[in-house]
C-alpha cells in the first residue's frame, strides 16, 4: 500500500507534487487547530467548574459559624419540642381531616424506640431506647386534591411540637378523575415514659 502511494507520488509533476503537500499542510494545520479549540474549550469549562466550586465553599466556609449557630438553635428547640410532645396522632388527624372535609376511613398506629447513640456490643434488647417514634398510617377515599393539601398545611403548620408527614400515597380514582383515594403516615418522636 506504501509503495503504491509513493510510486502514485512520484508520478507528479512538481507543481502538483506542491499543491498535495500544501493541501497535506493546510489539513494537518486545521486537525491541529480543532484539537487545541476543543481541548481548549474543555479545559476553560473544567477551570470555570473549579471556579464555581471554590466559591461555593468559600461562601460556606464564610457562614460556617452562622450555620453552627442556627443549627444548635434548632437543636435546642427540637430537643424542648420532644420533651414537651404530649400529642395523639389519631385525635390530631380526626380533628384536622374534619377541618379540612376529609374522612379518614382506616387507622393504623405503630411505635418503635429509636437509638440515636452508637451502642457497644450491639446488643439492645435490654437497653432503653432514645426516642420513641410514633407512626398513624390514615387511609382516604374520594377525596378532593384541594382537602388533602389543606390537611398537609395544617400538619406542616404544627410547629409546636414535632411531626411529619413520614409517606404519602396518593392515586386519582378511575370513575372521577377529579377525586382521590390514598394514604397519610404521620410521625413523632417522644421521650421514652420515665425519662425526664
């Protein structure tokens, strides 16, 4: 293949031997020229990433002692909210749903003891737990989109004591588009009884 590439070259006159070197130069030029554009380019958008990104921390970095500030704030009100927390899930979604034109048709509440410290041994069927989550599952049915975000701003609005909406499920009903059916998890957290 060589061969015939250097015996078709020397077949040439030196004028078109000259316009096939110019046109290889011009070629190998312009390769050249894409590479640097597109490495170029790469390297200007990886340089403005890092940019960004150092800014961003410099902003964190610069309001690192506001956070830490804000944050043992709301650690201390969280902490007052648990110690204070005497609320009923079900009398609170009763009272809510009917504010609200929702009838919740099924109930179903759970409890499990949270652990927020590392434990040893990993044994901790006789220790005492931290918290205590309290979960209500409600269940609804034909029932408007505009009922149901009302009892979740009411919930959301709760900010005396604290409480979640742990899980939302909500499907459109098939004969009225309009209407929904689905189901409502709140949670909160108590003290276990006996602590203070």
């Amino acid at each position: 293949m060589f061969a015939k590439l250097t015996g078709a070259l020397d077949q040439l006159s030196s004028r078109e031997k000259l316009a096939v070197g110019g046109m290889g130069g011009a070629v190998l030029v312009f390769v050249l020229f894409l590479g640097i554009v597109f490495i170029g380019g790469a390297l200007s958008e990886q340089q403005d990433r890092i940019d960004s990104q150092r800014q961003a921390l410099a902003d964190l970095m610069a309001k690192k002692d506001e956070y830490l500030a804000a944050q043992a704030k709301a650690a201390g009100a969280d902490k007052s909210k648990i110690e204070g927390n005497d609320i009923n899930l079900t009398t609170f979604a009763d009272k809510h749903a009917k504010a609200v034109g929702i009838e919740f048709k099924d109930y179903n509440d759970s409890k499990r003891p949270l652990f927020l410290k590392k434990r040893q041994g990993g044994g901790r069927a006789d220790e005492k737990p931290d918290l205590i989550e309290e979960q209500l599952e409600v269940t609804f049915r034909r029932t408007t989109l505009s009922s149901v975000t009302a009892f979740l701003d009411r919930v959301d609005g709760e900010n005396k004591r604290p409480l979640a909406v742990k899980r939302l499920d909500v499907k459109t009903l098939w004969s009225d588009r309009a209407k929904l059916s689905g189901s409502i998890t709140l949670a909160t957290w108590k003290k276990p009884e006996g602590d203070s």
